[in-house]
C-alpha cells in the first residue's frame, strides 16, 4: 500500500516494458511496505499499486535524510 504523504521511501514506476509511459510514476513506501520489499533482497523493487517492477528513489531518500541532519 502506497502512503498518503511524502516518505523517505518512494520508488519510480515505469509500469509495463511493452507499455512504457503508462506508469504510477513517484510512489511514496510506507515504513510496513519498504520493511516488506527490502526484506527480499532477491526481488526488484515493486510499485504498491500495480506491482510492476520499479526503481528505488535514492534522490528522494537522499533528501529526506539531509532535511533530517539539517534538523539536528
């Protein structure tokens, strides 16, 4: 289940191969299903509402944790 607001965890999906462009785009993990993915470090991340295979966000991640040492 995708979040309802930002997190650190969000991966971009691309949706179908034979499809490009038809993707959900920015996706925002919640903590319960970025702990779910990461757990199977064998499989490719995937998109929460279509479960097509997506890429990890390391901008996002990057961000929100610079926002946070910033913080401190």
């Amino acid at each position: 289940m995708p979040s309802s607001k930002p997190t650190p965890y969000a991966i971009i999906c691309y949706g179908p191969f034979d499809l490009p462009g038809n993707g959900c785009g920015k996706v925002y993990l919640t903590e319960e299903e970025y702990s779910k993915q990461i757990s199977n470090p064998n499989k490719t991340w995937r998109c929460p509402n279509c479960r097509y295979e997506a890429s990890w966000d390391d901008d996002n991640y990057e961000k929100f944790t610079e926002k946070q040492e910033q913080r401190s």
